[in-house]
C-alpha cells in the first residue's frame, strides 16, 4: 500500500482489533513509520489509524502481509476493482483494473475516478455525469451491472457500490468492479444458436405435419387406405421428432439449473442394450452389424431406466450414423461399479475435436441432428455419479465408454 507518513501511538490496532504484521510499501524512504490496517477495513479504503486525510493506498489498497480477513489481495482478484475515497480519489486500483484498461496504477492512483477511469454508455455519454455517486440521492446503494466503454471503445462490464456511514450519510468509498464481456458473449451466442437450432429442426416436422393433415381433410375420399396410412405414419414419425427435441430442450434446462431427477430402480444394463440392438435391426439395420459382448458376474445396478435408455440410445445412434463396420457394445464389471463401451469402426473422431464432442451442438463429420445429444448423455451419466470418456477404438473408430457407479435405490437415497 501506499500511504502518508504517520507514527501514531494506536498504530498496533483498528477499532481495538489486533492486527496481523507484515510488510507494507511505502511513499517515503525506509524511515517513514506506516501504520498497519486491518484487514477487513483494507477492503473498504479505511486508511489506517493516524493517517492524514485523503491518504492514498497502492494498488494493494492497503493491505498487510496477511491481506484481506481470508487472506486475498486486491491484486489476486480476477476481476479489476477500483476504489475511491471520499473525495471521488482513486485509492485502489488493482492488477486486474490495470490490464482490462491498459493503465499503469501509479498514474491512477491519488488522481480522480473520471479520469483514471473514464467510462461512456453505449451512446457515448460520460457515465460519472450521468450516475454522479458523490451527488444526487443519499439513499442510493451502488449502480447494478451494465454495458460500458472505455477509451478505444472496448466494452466491459462495470458494477459500482456505494458505501456510506449511515444509509443517508455522505458517500465515503466508492467501489468498482470491472469484469470481461467474453464470457458474456460465449453464452448470448450459445443461446442463439440454441434458438437457431431449435427453429430449424421444429421447421421441417412441423410443416410436415401440417401438410399432410391439411390434405387428408381436404381430400380424405380421393386417398386408398395404403396412402392414408403413409401419410399417417409420417406425421406420426415427425411428431415423435418434435416430442423428442422438447424433451432434449428440457433436459438441457434442468442440466444447466443442476434439477435433473434421477429415479434409481434395478436396471439390467444387458438387457437394455439387447432391446436398443433390437429396434435398430427392426428398423432396417443389418443385424450382422452389431456385437453385443457382456461379461459376468455384473453388479447389481440401481440407475434411471428412462435416462439409462436415452444414453444408449444416443451412443448407438451416432454409431450407426456416423461410424462405419461392427459396432461392437461390451458391458463388464468395473471397479467402481459397470463399464459400457460402444465402439465402431469409422474414420473416428479427429484428435483435435475430442474435447468438444460433449459440448452443445457438437457435431461429427456428418451433419444432422441438433448436436445436443452427447452433451445430454453427458449431463445424464455425471448425475448418476459416473463418468463418461470419448477416444479412438482398436479398428481406429470412435470409442464412447460410460462407467455408472455402484449405489443405492431412490428410497434409501432421499
């Protein structure tokens, strides 16, 4: 920190709170006497006890060697925090403050707010005429998180609390916190994508649909029962299409808000990946495709039987439709509980590209689909405690392997 020269009598304590040693910088040489601060008044601009007024803490705003009550300096914060003093004078400006505004501390500390941080709105009006913290209302508390400019017209995110002696006293520090716009940006983006995506897929379904029951009750006598029932059967198909995006969007949102259910009933995991096998010859696939190798004994296995269906369906699903040759399942015992492993033998997936295949709207070398589904198995198999794991299979395919740890059914966990 930096401050005034002072050689007070009290130094040794604020507000009769011992105070932890250490080290403090100085404005002065080595003979100047700098009283320590207490760390949770370091924090909010307190000057130590004898100081003169308007004294100026560095860029560690005054902290001492045990910094702030959990052992935090200003300067380890990651985002930047600037604060004034009574007098709208810089105090504080941190490491943070420092890089995100390409200023050097030294030249804002002891200067004014406006100055050593000259914010404009996104109309290019100069934010400290506008907000006035040290006029206007007395009853104000801090102004919430916005968009704001600095000089250059780059944006940051800037948020600023009030702090008085009494809710209507005058202001003493102005605190302000300074955060990056790219996380911001990643997530508005990803919401749009999202919206984009989900337009698109409900687009084509939805105008099938409509299609066809518009021309069935328009000409039901002119259509054989053959004709009606094709066209039955694919409004059918795309409304299960619609049903199923909605049910992945709800999933999304209960992953996200951390409220996926999870309703653990016995689950034979062999039995459950014969039965997907099944649906996918009947549905044309060719049966010699598939290896199903299970290895016993298996735990006992207490999991979701609904969300158990929806991994596997998922993975068997992107292997037949991105993979190529066998798709080889295996199921065997594992030390924390029952592995399960669904490997093909495609072109696999590019090494580059394995850490974001379980992120949103990842997709394979082959477009289609909405690039939600792995991103969903993922979300399933960690609330079920367990883990799941993306690499290269010994054919040079894509190898999916989930493990589902060993527990207890849904009544004795609740």
């Amino acid at each position: 920190m930096t401050v005034g020269t002072n050689s007070s009598p009290g130094a040794g304590t604020t507000a009769g709170r011992p105070v932890p040693p250490g080290p403090c910088a100085r404005t002065g040489g080595p003979a100047d006497a700098v009283p320590p601060v207490h760390p949770s008044d370091a924090l909010r601009g307190v000057p130590p006890q004898g100081a003169p007024r308007g004294a100026v803490l560095g860029a560690g705003a005054g902290l001492t060697g045990e910094g702030l009550a959990f052992g935090i300096d200003p300067d380890c914060l990651p985002d930047g925090l600037v604060v004034a003093d009574a007098t709208g004078h810089v105090i504080c400006f941190n490491r943070a403050a420092a890089r995100m505004t390409a200023t050097d501390p030294s030249e804002a500390l002891g200067t004014r707010i406006e100055r050593a941080l000259p914010l404009e709105d996104l109309e290019g009006r100069r934010w400290w005429a506008l907000t006035d913290p040290y006029g206007g209302l007395a009853t104000r508390r801090g102004q919430p998180e916005r968009n704001l400019l600095l000089p250059g017209g780059r944006e940051v995110l800037v948020s600023a609390s009030y702090v008085r002696t009494h809710p209507t006293g005058p202001l003493r520090r102005l605190v302000v916190t300074l955060r990056g716009t790219e996380a911001r940006r990643r997530t508005e983006r990803s919401h749009a994508e999202l919206i984009a995506t989900v337009a698109h897929e409900l687009r084509s379904p939805l105008t099938s649909v409509k299609g066809f029951t518009a021309t069935l009750l328009a000409k039901w006598e002119r259509f054989t029962d053959d004709q009606k029932r094709l066209m039955l059967e694919t409004v059918d198909a795309d409304a299960n299409r619609v049903t199923r995006l909605i049910a992945e969007l709800l999933d999304i949102s209960r992953i996200d808000s951390g409220r996926l259910e999870v309703r653990r009933q016995p689950v034979d995991i062999a039995t459950a990946v014969g039965r997907h096998v099944q649906a996918l010859t009947a549905n044309g696939q060719d049966p010699e495709r598939f290896l199903v190798s299970v290895s016993r004994p298996l735990p006992d296995l207490w999991a979701d039987p609904d969300k158990i269906d929806q991994i596997l369906g998922n993975l068997l699903e992107n292997a037949v439709r991105h993979g190529e040759g066998t798709v080889t399942i295996g199921v065997s015992p594992h030390e924390k509980g029952t592995a399960v492993t669904v490997t093909d033998e495609g072109p696999g997936i590019p090494e580059e590209s394995m850490g974001r295949v379980f992120t949103r709207f990842w997709r394979g070398s082959k477009r289609g689909g909405t690039g939600l589904g792995l991103y969903i198995v993922k979300g399933i198999v960690e609330a079920h405690g367990g883990t799941i794991t993306v690499g290269r299979g010994p054919g040079g395919g894509a190898e999916f392997r989930f493990i589902l740890p060993v527990s207890a059914p849904a009544y004795l966990t609740q």
